[in-house]
C-alpha cells in the first residue's frame, strides 16, 4: 500500500501509467468494450466493478492532461443522438477534465468507428466495469514540470 495513492491504481496500472510519454493516450472503456480485440497487443488492464467516472478519476489523480494539445480528452459519442448529447457517464468524465482545469470543449465527442481508430494509436487500455453503453473515454498525457 503507498500512501495518497488512489487504491484503485493496482501495481500493474500505476506501472502502465508511469511508463507512458508525453503524448500518448490512455483509453477508459466501459464493460463491452471489445478491448482485447481492439488492443493489437498492447496492455489491457481490467477493474471490473467500477464506473468509467471512478476508474477515470483514479486514472486522472496521478496522471497529467496534455496542455498543448487542442482536445485532451474525448469520449464515444452515442450514435444517431442530438449534438451536445452526453449520457451521465460522459458527463462526468467532461466534468472530471473541467477540475482538471480544461474547458468542456476541449472534451471531443467522437463518432463511434472513429473512436476504434483512435483507440488503434492508445498505448494502453483500462476496462472498466462500467455498464453504459458508449461509456468510453480516451485521455492524452502531459508533462510534469519538475
């Protein structure tokens, strides 16, 4: 057990997170997330049993948001819904990036297809037990000024 650290970042997580550069993308995915299939190899960690928002918030504690990058974070949009529609999960994930500091729109709604083909550049998936459809959010790392 470390002290201050969340304790639902296991070894294996904080050893992913810790080893991913500037740039890099971690994906948060929900409980049907075809996540092995889509991984092409890369890691795959699984905490079934918590939502996209506790796993994204334990995810976010020690892990820095890109500043220089446009939209650091995104989730999958839910197909044929109304511009602007976001269902509880995804809200919390956005709401989660504006305590980090960002702005709501620097939180991407990505079209379903195209949220795989950004997953394809991600260098490390996190299952999640989440049970909401298109609950799925992807996160780019930023830098720690020593």
């Amino acid at each position: 057990m470390l002290k201050g650290i969340d304790p639902l970042l296991t070894p294996e997580l904080l050893m992913h997170l810790c080893a991913m550069g500037h740039g890099e993308w971690v994906a948060v995915v929900d409980a049907n997330f075809t996540a092995d299939f889509l991984s092409q190899g890369k890691p795959v960690v699984r905490l079934p049993g918590h939502s996209l928002e506790r796993v994204s918030r334990a995810v976010l504690s020690v892990f820095p948001l890109a500043a220089d990058v446009t939209q650091p974070a995104a989730f999958m949009r839910v197909c044929h819904s109304a511009e602007g529609h976001r269902t509880a999960a995804q809200q919390a994930v956005v709401d989660l990036v504006v305590a980090e500091g960002f702005k709501p729109e620097q939180v991407e709604p990505v079209e379903r297809y195209a949220f795989y083909e950004k997953i394809k550049g991600a260098s490390l998936i996190v299952q999640s037990g989440e049970g909401t459809a298109y609950g799925n959010a992807l996160f780019c790392k930023g830098v720690i000024l020593l």
